[in-house]
C-alpha cells in the first residue's frame, strides 16, 4: 500500500479534520497517527489563537496582516486534512495539494503584511533579487545534498518535476517575504519573525513529503513534527509581549516610531544583526557554491546536470545585475555629493564664507576664491600651509583641542562630527578679524574636514555698538543712568570701600532753554555742558548723563569729605564760568549740585537717591550752590510727600474749610470786603497754611483745591450780598491756578453759578508771579479783567515787579507788605516809603489796602496818609461765615 502523506493540518475543523484522522487510524502507523494527532492539536491551537488575535486588535493593518494569517492557516488546515483521502486519486496533482500551496500563499501575504514598512523603488527591486539569490542558492544546496540523488527514484522527470512543485513554490514564498520582515528598519518583532519561521518550517515539510513520495522510505520524524511545533509557537506569539506593531496607515507617526526604536535602540548590537541579515544572500551563495564545488570534487553532482547549471547561471546573472546596478547608483550618489559640495561651496561664497578642506593638523588642502576677497590671501598662497598660521595665538589651542576632538569622535555620535569654532583670523591688511566657523567631516576621506568660515566683523561692531548705546548716552557720549546705577553697585559691593561719593547736577533754569532756542539747541547746550563737566573731574570718577538736565558723577575714591565738596564746587564753577554759546546767542547757566556719602548700610539706591534728595534741596534754596545731604532731608521728603496724599485724602473727605479776614474802609469804618482764606482741620487738630499750601502747590492739588474755595466763598458772599450788604470777595491766586487749562472758564462758572457780581469778585496776585512767564501770565490776567472781575497786586513793594508792570496791567488795587505795615510810628524809612506807596497808588487811581494793621497808632497812620482800606488783627482777626454774620450792619440783620 502507498504511504500517505503523514503530515496533518494544524487545525481540526468538522468534516476535512475528523476525514483525516479517521484516516490516519486506519493505517495503523503509530508514529503517522500520533505526529497527525500533534499536527491536529496544535492547528487547532493556532487557528484559535489567531481568530481571537483578530478579534482584539483595534490596529487595522495588524488585523489585517492576522486576518491574513488566519485565512491562511485555516485554508492550510483544510487542503492538509484532506489530503490523506486525496492521496487515492489518479491526479498527480490533487485539489488538496492545491489548498495547500494556496494557503501557504496567504500566510506568506500575511507574513508579508506584518512588515512596518514596505519597500517601494529600488527597494523593492533588491528585495526581489535577494529573495531570488536565497531561493536558488537553497535550492541549489538542496539539489547537491537531497533532490539530486532522489532523481533516480521519482519515476521520470515529469513525476519529479511535479512533486517538486509544492515545496519549491513554498521556498519561493518563504524568501519572497524574508527580506520585508528581516531587516530591523522595517520589522514587526515576534509576530513577523513566528510567521516567516512558520513558512520555513511548512517549507520544511513539504520538501520531506516529495522526498517520501520519490523514494518510498519511511517518513523522517524531524517531517512529522516539525509543522506542528512550528504551529505552536506561532500560537502562542499573539499573546506574548510585542515589541513592534504595525502602524496604522493614518498614524505616521508610529512608523518614525518604530523606525527609531529598532535603529537607534538596538545601538552597536543592531548594527552588527542589520549588517549579518543583509548579508544573508550571499553567504547562501558562498554555501551553494561551496557545496556544489565539494560535490564535483566528489564523483559529480547527480540527476540532471542542466537543472543546478541553469539554477547558478541565473544566480550569476542576478548578482552581475545587482553588481551593476550598484555601481551605477554609486556613481550617481557620487554625482549627487560632488554636486552639492560645489552648489554649497557656490552658495557659502555667495554669501561671503570661505570653504576650505584641511585634516586633522590644520594642513590647508584646497581653499576657495573667497578667501582673497573676504582676507586678502590668494588661495595658491595657503594651500599646504596651516591653518594656524592666521589664527590668534590665543585661540590656537581651543581649536587644537577641538579639531584632535573631532579625530576621535565617532560620526555616529551626538554631533553628528560637526564642531563650531569662534576665532580671529588674522587679515591680509594686519587686521583681526572676528569670525565664525563651522567643521565637519568631508565624504573624501576620514581625515579631511570641510571648513566653512564666515568674517562676523560687521556683527561684532553692531554688537558693540548696541551695548554701546544700552549704556550710554547718545546726546552727550556720557555713560547714562543704567550704567551708573550698575556701576555704583560694583564700587559698593568692593570689601572695604568706604570713601565712596555721588555728586548730582541740575542745570538751573535748563526748561527755558528748550522753550525758547528748541530741543536740538538744548542738546547742543547739554553736550557743551557735558564736556565742561568731564574736564573738571578726575580721571577715576565716573561721570554720568542721569536724564534730562541732570548729571552724575560717581567718586570712587572720595578720600575725605571736602574732597567731594571742592569737585562739587569745580562742577558750579564750570557751569557759570562763562556762558553757552548756543543758536548765535549766549546763555548763562548756574548749576545746583547735592553730595552724599556712602556709608557701610547705604546701598547703592539709597545713596544715589541721597544724592538727588540734596541736589533738589539746592535747588529749592535758589543755585548755585551745593548741598551736602543730611537725615533731615530725606526725612522732609517723605513728609511732603505723606502730606500731598493726606491733602488729597482731605479733598475728597472734605476735611478744609474757610475763614474770612475782613477789610474794612478806613474812612467809615465799614466793612466792603473779605479775603478768603483756607483751614485745614486734620483730625481735630489744625494745621497752619504755610505747613500744606507749599505741597499743594509742588504736587499741582492747589488747583482742585483753589476751586472748591472759589466756589464755596463766591456762593456765601453772594448770599450775603442778597441782604443788600455790598460786601466784596477776595481771593488769592497761585501759579499752578493761573496756568492750569480752562482756569478762565472756572472762574465764569463760579460767577454764574453762585449770582455773584463779577465786580464784586477780587483776584490777588503776588508780585513774583508776573515776574517769571510774565507774557503768559499778563495774557491770562487780562482774560480775568475782561470778565469784569477785579486784580490786586499783593504784597506790593517787595521788589519783584516793575512799576511798568503796573501801566501793562489794568490793576484795580495794591496791597502794601505787612512788613511796611508793621514799622509805622517806629521806623521813619518805613513810614516814608508806605507814605510814597499810598501816594503813589493815589496817583494812578488805584485803591490802597494796607495789610498787617496790628496797633492803634498805625491805623492813625493810615488815615493820617489818606490809605483807602485795611485789614488786619486790630481790625479783625479771621473768622467763619457766622463771625461775618456778626459784622453785618444791623438794618441788614433785620432785613435778613
């Protein structure tokens, strides 16, 4: 009886499976039934597994490359399972066999599909040829040691050609989808490599049951159970640990994962395994060849000598293509590299850079044209000179260590055998030159480096010139306020500095400057004073543009106090020593100038700010003059400023009120007027004006201020107006009120809202206010006098104004000094100049008030010289609008 086919499909499904086995029992070959009972066991295993892979796989490629596997092996299960019954048939070729080759087939699809990525291109071309050079050169091994000598056996070339087909189809398919699975680049991990091992070993099988069949002997055990220990193993991959998958076709990102996983993971080991898999070809090569050439060296190769002749001509051929094909992309990849080293070498000279190759010693080898324009060197002059020869001495050993670092450093590692190099090129003009440089490892041989140099030059100067402009000045070329507040820490954080100085200079008067001859004049003017000021200090100190008109000088070495007293005295003198000559005129300047000492707690804020606190006290007192600082200063800073925001927090909680100093015609005795006068009740306690009107003037709440009083007095005198009491409002004008926008029309709001008469409105003014911006002032004043209110000069005969002052300004009253006032009877030269004063006032037609009125004999005065109206203690202090109300004469108070 023939022996039938002992292998058994993998799985047993109803029907073929129980036909197979039933089968296999009734032969009664105990090693067939028991490697079918193991082959049916462990199919069964397999398919089981890979359907319930299937099922719990969300990737679809994966599901995919298992579906395929699946199919496969079930389809293999079914053509194995009815192969025994087939074997019966006539056919050489039964329907069985065919199942089997078929899904052999699709389990080389799936084994395929498990790839992460597929070849495409040239690729795609070498994976074919090495699949073709592995399947022949197997083939041919197999010829020499197996197939050859069964020739004689099979019963004809056509029998044989025929039992052949199944598993040289199967080796076909098995090296087909080697070379997509075994490359580490492109590999699914267990999954591909179980699948490709799984059609080895179905190769494996067939080739041993076509050498059953042409021989007749007994199966081989290794035949019986190789296919279903192969199953079992591919059973149990889907449930161990995966180190790949196959990405989804929309997730690229896998697919750079994986890539980056098995090339850059597996390191120096990966290498070595991706260089002995790509060799795989040809060592298959080197056994056939070895084999064939043992065997004719033996007594011949058996069976047809056309069929392994054929075989290794096309292998020969093959492998004469790839070699071509090789060379060929070699030389168009040197092509590729040759062209772009000339279009980067074009390009870096285009934009300036020098390319040059040198070796790791620093010997020049070739160098391009760019370097005679960028240094001035002709290329032939350097070639085979070093490198070193124009870099700076000093630089000289960095790059050494650099370029022997490089010669040692593996292209592969971090870096990539790129270096950067910062150094300074000597020119051909004897210049240095800054530059910058990068190095990299050239494709013509391992110790040649591809330098590209550029000339930072430009760079570096616009640097310099940025930090120049970040601490300097641009006005005057001084250091400005950042580099000596800088400059200040570094002195003070020294051990043992003690007799360190600030100085700090005010140009007085600087803002009438830029009023009157223009900005650009007034920098003019501050460069002048600029070069003045560094003549006069040491070479040591450092001296500064703080803003504005303001300067500092910072005296690292002091020595003792009236040191830094005499350079503050050299600075005023230099100011004011002669005038600036500025847009063809001349202008003097003074200078205010304060001092402060560091001590061992002063920080360099605080002695900067000590510094300034005693220059604005200089220039509060009236420059030039220097002021060296003290506690107390700062002390009285911070109270005006603590005072400014108690008077803004008064405005608002309505904490001021008026008083009301009467004036009374010295003639009748009547009262025709009261000045408004403002109180501060700071939580009960009363503070004096002159404490709150200087800050309410400097921090500009005199303006709010000056108009809740105008406001407020213009409605209670218009009340008692009402009463038919012709009584008249005066009121004191500052120099912010007078300035401030829209001051004019307050004034006619004031008026119409109260329905007090406009000439029963005084407005007062000091005699300094129509010295300083006397035009602005005069035109503001006019305003006034045009809506029918009244002007007084107050504190007349102080000496500020000008009697011309008096013809410009239509004023309706002076107001002599309580300083005249108060010599009258004691002093002549007082008594006579109040007497010119009242004639004078007389003479013009203006009303005479004088001011202070304290005793008895000076009210006899007064109306001795014929004053016209005066106000003072003997005549009545201040009072609210109640105390008034007591003043009213009594045919009012009736009336009222």
């Amino acid at each position: 009886m023939r022996w039938r086919d002992p292998r058994v499909p993998p799985a047993a499904v109803a029907g073929f499976g129980a036909a197979g086995l039933a089968a296999a029992l009734a032969d009664g070959a105990s090693a067939a039934v028991a490697g079918t009972v193991a082959g049916v066991a462990a199919a069964a295993v397999a398919v089981v597994s890979l359907i319930m892979a299937v099922l719990r796989i969300a990737d679809r490629r994966e599901a995919r490359a298992w579906r395929w596997l699946a199919g496969g092996a079930a389809t293999w299960l079914a053509g194995a399972g009815v192969r025994p019954i087939a074997d019966g048939t006539p056919f050489a070729v039964s329907f069985a066999d065919l199942m089997v080759l078929a899904g052999t087939a699709m389990l080389a699809i799936g084994t395929g599909l498990c790839a992460v990525r597929p070849a495409y291109g040239r690729a795609s071309l070498r994976d074919a040829s090495d699949a073709y050079v592995s399947a022949a050169s197997i083939f041919l091994v197999g010829w020499v040691t197996l197939l050859g000598p069964a020739y004689h056996d099979s019963g004809g070339p056509a029998v044989f050609a025929v039992t052949l087909a199944s598993p040289v189809l199967c080796l076909a398919f098995t090296c087909a989808v080697g070379p997509a699975v075994l490359p580490a680049r492109r590999s699914a991990g267990p999954v591909g490599l179980a699948a490709l091992g799984l059609l080895a070993a179905l190769t494996a099988t067939e080739t041993a049951g076509a050498l059953t069949r042409m021989t007749g002997d007994d199966p081989s055990p290794f035949g019986l159970w190789l296919a279903p220990v192969a199953f079992l193993l591919f059973a149990a991959v889907p449930w161990c640990r995966r180190t790949a998958r196959a990405p989804d076709a929309s997730d690229p990102g896998d697919d750079a994962d994986a890539d980056s996983g098995a090339d850059t993971g597996a390191g120096a080991g990966g290498q070595a395994a991706s260089s002995l898999i790509a060799a795989v070809p040809l060592i298959l090569v080197l056994v056939a060849t070895v084999a064939l050439v043992l065997r004719l060296l033996g007594g011949g190769v058996a069976g047809p000598p056309a069929v392994p002749a054929l075989v290794a001509t096309s292998v020969v051929a093959v492998l004469v293509v790839r070699l071509f094909v090789m060379l060929a992309d070699a030389g168009r990849m040197r092509r590729l590299m040759d062209l772009g080293e000339r279009q980067l070498q074009d390009l870096a000279e285009s934009t300036g850079d020098v390319v040059l190759l040198c070796d790791h010693a620093g010997v020049v080898r070739e160098i391009g044209e760019g370097v005679e324009v960028t240094y001035g060197y002709r290329p032939e002059d350097m070639v085979g000179g070093s490198i070193f020869d124009y870099i700076h001495p000093e630089d000289v050993p960095g790059i050494q260590m650099a370029l022997r670092a490089m010669s040692l450093e593996d292209e592969h590692a971090e870096g990539g055998g790129t270096c950067m190099i910062e150094c300074r090129v000597r020119a051909a003009d004897g210049t240095w030159r800054p530059t910058e440089s990068v190095a990299t490892r050239h494709s013509r041989g391992e110790n040649l480096l591809l330098v590209t140099t550029r000339d930072v030059s430009g760079q570096e100067a616009l640097r310099n010139q940025v930090a120049h402009l970040t601490f300097h000045d641009g006005v005057t070329g001084l250091p400005n306020r950042a580099y000596f507040e800088e400059r200040t820490r570094e002195v003070l954080a020294r051990p043992g500095v003690n007799s360190v100085a600030v100085v700090f200079l005010d140009l007085d008067g600087f803002t009438a400057v830029n009023d009157s001859v223009g900005h650009a004049s007034g920098d003019y003017l501050l460069g002048q004073a600029a070069r003045r000021l560094r003549a006069a200090v040491r070479a040591d100190d450092t001296l500064a543009r703080w803003g504005g008109d303001e300067f500092a000088v910072l005296l690292e070495v002091a020595g003792d106090a009236q040191t830094a007293v005499d350079l503050a005295e050299r600075l005023v003198r230099a100011v004011s020593a002669e005038p600036f000559r500025v847009a063809d005129r001349d202008i003097a300047m003074t200078a205010s100038v304060g001092v402060a000492f560091a001590d061992e707690e002063v920080s360099s804020a605080d002695l900067i700010r000590n510094a300034d606190v005693a220059m604005a006290r200089a220039k509060d007192i009236g420059g030039p003059r220097v002021e060296v600082f003290a506690a107390h200063m700062h002390a009285d800073v911070v109270r005006r400023l603590e005072l400014a925001a108690d008077l803004q927090r008064a405005l608002l909680e309505d904490q001021f009120a008026i008083e009301y100093q009467p004036m009374m015609d010295l003639a009748t005795s009547r009262v025709t007027a009261v000045e408004a006068l403002v109180r501060w009740w700071r939580d009960g306690a009363f503070v004096p004006p002159e404490r709150f009107l200087g800050p309410a003037e400097d921090t500009g709440l005199i303006v709010p201020l000056g108009e809740w009083i105008l406001r407020r007095a213009c409605r209670e005198v218009a009340a008692w107006r009402a009463s038919s009491w012709d009584i008249g409002l005066s009121f004191n004008l500052s120099a912010r009120q007078i300035m401030a926008p829209r001051f004019v029309e307050t004034v006619e709001s004031a008026l119409a809202e109260s329905g007090l008469p406009p000439s029963a409105l005084t407005l007062e003014v000091i005699e300094e206010m129509l010295v300083e911006d006397a035009e602005e002032t005069l035109t503001r004043l006019s305003e006034l006098r045009e809506l029918g209110v009244r002007l007084a000069i107050d504190d007349f005969g102080t000496g500020y104004a000008s009697l011309a002052l008096l013809r410009q300004l239509p004023v309706d009253m002076i107001k002599v000094d309580p300083s005249f006032v108060s010599g009258l009877g004691a002093d002549e030269t007082l008594t006579l100049l109040t007497r010119t004063i009242v004639r004078l006032g007389h003479d013009l037609g203006l009303i005479v008030v004088a001011e202070g009125i304290e005793r008895p004999e000076q009210l006899d005065l007064l109306r001795e010289m014929g004053c016209t109206r005066g106000q003072g203690f003997l005549v009545a202090r201040p009072m609210d609008a109640r105390g008034i109300d007591d003043l009213m004469p009594a045919g009012l108070h009736s009336a009222v």
